[in-house]
C-alpha cells in the first residue's frame, strides 16, 4: 500500500474522523498504517515518518483501543526476522480513509482551487 503523502497533491482535504468518543482517524494514524504495510515494521515505519517508536506505538495502540481489536498483528521471528503486519481492521481503514478523501478531495476541487489561489 501507497503512502498517501507519495501521491497528495499540493492543496487538498486530509480529513480527522471521530467516532464516539474512543476513536480518532487522521492521517497521521492512517501515513503509519500505510508505512507499516509497506515496510513490514513499526520501527521502520515510525523512522520514515521521523517519530519515536513509542509514538508510533502509541497512535496504533489507540485505534486498537477504540475498535476492541487489533489494526496492526506481530509476525513471529525465525530465520527472516519479525517484524509487523496489518490485520484486515487496519487494511479497511486504509481503504476506507482513502475512499472518503478522494470524495471530499473531488467535492471541494473548488473550493480548494480558491484557497491556493490565495497563495498566488
């Protein structure tokens, strides 16, 4: 899975999603999911983002948390090492999170249009 920061473009509606009052969905949560999926590591993850392992830790601990289960599994060592894996909670999030951004990304192209004309 892409990282959504390889592909953003310049202007755009990176959402923060709350449900109740025990979840919390934003991109920095869902740039961590994605890295992880990418790199098969938390720690790996968390280095390409510049966070300390413990904060990365943290955030996904949250999401597993809030859902009552968990977004990100260990693999278990042996010859090619551990490391970490999304489970398909985590995989939903991604897919889901992206869909809805695209939506909004689409629905405010106006708005956003204006907004960065600003800067001119």
């Amino acid at each position: 899975m892409k990282a959504a920061s390889q592909t953003r473009p310049a202007v755009m509606v990176r959402p923060r999603i709350s449900i109740g009052g025990a979840i919390a969905i934003g991109p920095g949560k869902i740039d961590l999911l994605c890295r992880i999926a990418e790199s098969r590591s938390i720690s790996a993850a968390a280095r390409a983002m510049g966070l300390p392992y413990k904060r990365a830790w943290l955030l996904i601990d949250s999401l597993n948390r809030g859902f009552g289960r968990p977004v990100v599994e260990a693999i278990a060592g042996g010859k090619g090492g551990g490391g970490a894996r999304l489970t398909p909670l985590g995989e939903a999030l991604i897919t889901h999170y992206a869909a809805l951004e695209a939506k909004l990304n689409a629905t405010a192209q106006p708005e956003l249009d204006a907004l960065s004309n600003l800067a001119d």
